[in-house]
C-alpha cells in the first residue's frame, strides 16, 4: 500500500477513496495528495484505477470539491 502525505498524517490512496466516496467531499488536502502520487510515477495499476474513479466519479457530480 502506497501512502502520500504533506503536513498531515500519511494517508493512502485507498483512504482517500473511502472517506471522499463517503463523504461525497474531495478536499485540497486530498486532491495535492493526489497530485504528488501523479508525479511520482512510480503508481501501480490498482492505484491508477483508484485515482480514475475518483476522477470520474467528480466529473459525474458525485465528489463536490471542497477546500
């Protein structure tokens, strides 16, 4: 399990996934984890799927993005 962090704690992708679906939210904190995971370059093909869900599920109207 890959985890990305900032000035918070560590948090997986998997996590991140769980809590906006739940949420219905994507914070900024979540989407410049997101980022950093992207430029890495280093994701695994699970993690690519969860980053496209993600993405899909925003451009359906299912993720609002919240600050």
């Amino acid at each position: 399990m890959m985890t990305y962090s900032n000035n918070q704690a560590p948090t997986s992708l998997e996590e991140i996934f769980g809590k906006s679906l739940s949420s219905g939210k994507l914070t900024h904190c979540d989407r410049f984890q997101i980022r950093n995971a992207l430029l890495q370059n280093s994701l695994s093909e699970e993690h690519q799927d969860i980053i496209n869900r993600l993405i899909y599920n925003a451009k359906r109207g299912r993720l609002s993005l919240s600050d």
